[in-house]
C-alpha cells in the first residue's frame, strides 16, 4: 500500500445528498409534533436522498472495498474526479451558504406572508348588512341620505354614507329602492347630493341618520365628477357608474346588503336595468376595454 | 519655552481618550480618513446639497423618534394623540413642528441634489449605480411622505390618504391588489393607520438608511466628481487645458492624440 492511497483511501467522497437526508430526518421531527403529509413527505425525501447517499458511497469506493490488491492507481483516479467536481473547502462554503440561505427563508418567508397574504386572500373585506329601519320612513320618490356605521365595533372609521330612494314598486308589484353608496368612483371621496337637505325631518333609527334630500344629481368635492340621479356619470373624471348596495326587506325594515360595482344604468328607478358588477376600487374600469387592464377581481369581493 | 511646553502638556491629556480609542479601534482614523478626503479644487457650494438633505434626514429621523413616544397609532386615539403633543407636551409644538416642515425640506433638498447631479453630468460613468441609489433613496422618502401624511389622522390626511390608496388602485393588474395591502380591506380601517405607522417609522427608515449607507460608500470609494466647467477631469488637467486653449466643448485633435 502506497503513502498515497493511505491518504486518500479513507477520505469520504464529498456529497450534498446527507444535507437533503438532514431536511427529510427535520421534516419527520416536525410532522411528528403537527401534521401527517409533512411526515410522509419527510419520510420521502429522507429515503431518496439516504438512498442517494448510500449510492454514491458505494461507487466512491468499490475498488478499495472489493479488492484490496487492486492496483494502486484506483483509489487515485478516484479521489481526483471528486476533486475535480467540489473540493473539501468549496463543499463546506456551499453547505454553509445553503444552510444560512434556509434558515433565512425559514425565518422571512413566513413573516412576509403574514405582512402581505393577507392582502391577496380577502382578509378584512367582509361587509356586514345594516338595517336601515322601516322601509315607511323612505317617501317615495324622494332620496334619503342614511348615515351609518358599517361594523360598530370599529367604530367612527367604519362610518358610512348611503343614498337610499324609494321608487314604489316594480311592475310584478316587487318594492324597488335605489341604493347608491356615496363613495365616488373615480378616487374615492365622498360624493355629495346636489340639492337642499331638509335638516328639520331628521330622523334617527337604531343608530342609523336619516335625512331628506331633493337632489337630481351627485357631485363629488374633490376633483368635480358628477353623476345623475340614477349614478350614471355626467361630467368629470369617474370612469364608470356609482356603487350599489344589494338590498332586501326583513320584518318590513330596509336592509343593505352587500356593495357591488355598476357599469352603466339603463331607464330610471324601478324599471332600470343595472349592470352589475363585482365590487371594484374607484377608478378601476370594469366594463369596456379598459376592464382588460384589471383581469382579476378583488378578493373578498366575489365571495 | 515653558508656556509651549505646558501647550503640549494640555494637549497631550486632552487628546489621551481619543488615543486610548484610536489604540484600540483605529476609528479616529477611519473617521479622519472619511471626513479629510480629496475633493476636486473647484467645487461649489453646491455640492453640498447632499449633506444638507442628509442632515435633514436626521433631523427628521431625530425628532420622529420622540414624536413616537407620544403617538398614538389607532383610530380612536390617534387625533387626540397628536393635539396633545401641540399642545399639552413641553415643546411638543417645536419638535411636531420640525417633522412636519423637515418632511418638505428633506424632499425639496433631494430634488435639488438630485438637479444638481444632473445637470453637473455627475450621473455618468462611473457615478450610473449611485444615480440609481438616489433614485431609490428618492422613492423612499416620497413614500414616508404620503404614510406620514396620514397619522394626524384628520379629515386632510383622510381624504388625501384615501385618493392616494385610490390611485394606487388604478394601477394595471397590481392596483387593487397594492391598495388592498395599503389599507387591509375595501377601504381604509381600524387596521390601516397601525399599518402606515409601522412603514412610516420602521420599514422605510431602514430602507433609506441602509441605501444612504450605500449611497455613502460610492461617494467615498469614486470621490466627487468635478464641475463642467473645471479645468481638471477626474483629478487629471484636462487635455485641452494642457494646450492652453480655453477648453470646454472646443474640438481639439492634439489632446486626444496625445
């Protein structure tokens, strides 16, 4: 036996395959303590990668292991090709990067989708139904502004303004309203009713405001987009139709239900034909061409 | 002879910390090395504009700091926070009142730094990547403009916030998706103050210290660059001021042979 081969003979081939074997022995720990798949799947990756390992611990030394006579250039030949491929100190560089990079994505990813998921999954969105009281405190005829808190336990911030008119009823004899949500729908601030406010015949139910208004049409203060009495846009910057409040009428009271967004309204009041839309932000288009720039709904507004 | 002697004596105890810490960090000398560099001969009053938007980056870092010990980030509470630090915290109006105009001077300054680098050419090779910086540096504090313009939490920063958010929304593809991450739902909530608090005084702050730390490193490694009108390029006489001729934007086949 040559200095050489004793050198080199016992010298375990370099591998990224025990790390992988490592990840799989964590994983089972881990599924142990909370979930079934994750053990399965630890279970897996150990056994492929253990097998992997074992393999190339075999090829790495047949000669030595078989046959001790063999000639003694073997083992050489042997320990250059895994020379050539990853040395001791690049291994352990990479083995440390890699182990660093997987605790550093052990450690951000989960945070990052705490502070961004969220977002993408809907949480926060949910409307709550409000009841606006007897459907007899609405003239018909005439709008009502209705003030309210959408989900009291936010309170003043979840505060609310909806336009609420009482159009009589349709023809198959079904009571129709017209429920305009006062946000304007080119960025968002509070649309305004063109038109004196009875401040005397204010009235007060279950927390709700309710005011009379004589108004044909809406403006908005911020940027002077205007709409008619049905929310169809008149003048200025919207690029679509104001919002709507789905409505129903339980115990003889007016509740509002969820919002959705309006391309445009054919005809008035009762015989109008809206078309309707999932909830969209202000200024997204949700009809025309444009509506192609915004493939995806919002989540939370489809649900 | 004995007065000068008693001068070096003073000197000499005066002088013993910062030996003492020099023997054993070497930082006198880094921050010797760092403060006394090479800077062209013909530099202006101009070139200074980037420390003075960086010191009013610390003022407004400084002063953000103890205007945090009073702030209340929540919906109820946030209002009434702010009034009591006008009007009822000891010089609570000063230093409200420094975050609050350091915020337009810091970016007034940024523009004019940023005018001033582009209109010395000071952006060129091998300056490209610390323009880049400067841009960054530039988006980030817009950004901490538009999430501190929210915390007073009245009906401006309301209103303004909710335009914001709004036009951030129209956005193709990303919009309703980046508005909905601003404000946590349809519109703004009890969640969304806590939010732009949190990136106001925490995310990006360290976002616009760590690019200054950078944007401070390529100062030092490239060096100021010098005026249009100087006489010497990159620390060397230019060819054309070698000929003695007037120089800048004139032809001359000589010094580029030569």
């Amino acid at each position: 036996m040559s200095e050489e081969e004793r050198d080199t003979q016992h010298l375990p081939a370099p591998s990224l395959w025990p790390i992988g074997f490592a990840v799989g022995v964590a994983c089972i720990l881990v599924g142990l303590v909370i979930s079934v798949p994750a053990l399965i799947v630890g279970a897996v990756i150990a056994l492929v990668f253990g097998f992997l390992w074992v393999r190339d611990l075999m090829r790495a030394h047949p000669v030595t292991a078989a046959a001790p006579g063999a000639p003694a250039a073997a083992p050489v030949v042997t320990h250059a090709d895994v020379g050539d491929n990853v040395d001791r100190a690049t291994f352990l560089s990479l083995a440390t990067i890699g182990v660093s990079g997987l605790i550093g994505a052990g450690v951000t990813l989960p945070v990052l989708g705490f502070g961004v998921l969220p977002s993408f999954v809907g949480d926060g969105v949910e409307t709550h139904d409000v009841d606006l009281g007897p459907i007899t405190n609405f003239p018909e005829g005439q709008y009502m502004i209705a003030t309210y808190l959408e989900n009291p336990e936010q309170g003043e911030v979840s505060r609310r303004t909806a336009f609420i008119r009482n159009n009589g009823s349709t023809d198959a004899g079904v009571p129709s309203f017209t429920a305009i949500f006062s946000r304007c729908v080119h960025l968002g601030c509070p649309v305004q009713p063109n038109g004196p406010i009875d401040e005397q015949a204010k009235q007060e139910v279950n927390g709700v405001e309710l005011l009379p208004v004589l108004a044909a049409s809406f403006g908005c203060p911020c940027h002077g987009g205007l709409y008619d009495s049905e929310g169809n846009r008149s003048a200025g910057p919207p690029v679509r139709s104001l919002d709507r409040y789905e409505f129903s009428i339980k115990d003889g009271n007016l509740i509002l239900g969820r919002l959705f967004s309006v391309g445009h309204v054919e005809g008035v009041g009762a015989t109008a034909r809206i078309q309707k839309y999932y909830m969209a932000y202000p200024g997204v288009h949700v009809d025309g061409i444009e509506s192609w720039l915004y493939p995806i709904p919002t989540p939370g507004s489809t649900g | 002879m004995a007065a000068t002697a008693r001068r070096q004596q003073l000197q000499d105890v005066a002088l013993a910390p910062l030996d003492w810490v020099e023997e054993r960090s070497g930082l006198v000398g880094y921050t010797k090395w760092f403060l006394f560099r090479k800077v062209p001969r013909d530099i202006t009053w101009s070139q200074t504009l980037g420390s003075a938007a960086l010191t009013a980056f610390i003022v407004q870092a400084t002063t953000g700091v103890f205007l945090a010990m009073f702030y209340k980030p929540d919906p109820v509470n946030a209002y009434a926070s702010i009034q009591s630090i006008t009007e009822d915290v000891t010089l609570g109006w000063l230093v409200r009142g420094m975050h609050k105009w350091g915020a337009s001077v810091f970016i007034i300054l940024m523009f004019f730094h940023m005018a001033r680098a582009f209109l010395f050419g000071a952006y060129k090779y091998p300056r490209e990547l610390n323009w880049i910086l400067g841009v960054l540096l530039l988006v980030s504090g817009m950004a901490e403009g538009f999430t501190g313009y929210l915390l007073p939490w009245d009906n401006t920063s309301y209103w303004a916030t909710v335009v914001g958010i709004n036009i951030n929304a129209t956005g193709p593809f990303v919009g309703p998706f980046l508005a909905q991450f601003l404000q946590g739902g349809l519109s703004i909530g009890p969640d969304t103050l806590p939010k732009f608090y949190a990136l106001h005084m925490l995310v990006l702050p360290g976002a616009i210290m760590a690019l200054i730390g950078l944007h401070l490193y390529l100062v030092v490694r490239l060096g100021v660059s010098s005026p249009p009108w100087s006489r010497s390029a990159a620390g060397r006489e230019r060819p054309e001021a070698a000929a003695g001729r007037d120089g800048v934007g004139e032809p001359t086949t000589e010094g580029e042979s030569a």
